[in-house]
C-alpha cells in the first residue's frame, strides 16, 4: 500500500512545482508590465513639464527640435522598453509567419494551376 502513494504523491509535488513556476513567471510579466506604465506616466508627466519650460522661457517654438528632442529620444528609449515587455508579437502577430508562407504557397499553386 505504501507503494501506490509514493507515486501519488510525487505527481502532487510536480504539480506544486509546476503551479507554483507558473505563478513567478505570470507575477514577472505581470510587475513588468506594470513597470512600462509606470515608465510611460512619468514620461507622459515629465515631457509636458519640459517641453512647457523650454517654450515659455527659451521663446522657442513649441514644433522645433529643441522643444521636442528630448520626448523624442526618451521615446525611443520608451519604445524598446515596451518592445522588452510585450515581444515583436504585436508587430506581427502570433500566427503571421504561418499566415504568410500559406499565402505565399496558395499564391504559387494557383500560378501552377492557370
């Protein structure tokens, strides 16, 4: 009898484990996430305070490279970071890649057939 729950009871500490791995890696993705929108709010809060400074004091124009560089460069910066967390999968999608090369083979055998 002893036997029989052996087996048991390493499957329940796989599952544990499994559930527990699962759980760090949703709570990362989840504190990263939460990490870009914190980036991009004091982004959003910190340019408008630059950029209203350097129009009002400086006389410049507000469209001009000195007024926008810095929300320019910073944004940039802001674009890998959201690149960093959501992936390339929002460029392209998750299935794209297929989707593309199924159209690209349709494409080829109707040239075949005609």
């Amino acid at each position: 009898m002893e036997n029989s729950s052996k087996p048991q009871k390493e499957n329940l500490n796989k599952y544990n484990y499994f559930k527990e791995d699962a759980y760090i890696r949703a709570k990362k993705k989840v504190d990263s996430i939460k990490g870009f929108y914190w980036h991009f709010a004091v982004y959003f809060v910190v340019n408008i305070f630059i950029v209203t400074l350097i129009v009002s004091n400086s006389g410049v124009e507000l469209f001009s490279f000195a007024a926008l560089s810095t929300p320019l460069f910073w944004g940039i910066g802001l674009l890998f970071h959201f690149l960093g967390v959501f992936g390339s999968d929002i460029l392209f999608g998750s299935g794209w890649e297929k989707r593309k090369i199924k159209e690209f083979m349709d494409k080829d055998l109707q040239n075949w057939e005609e």
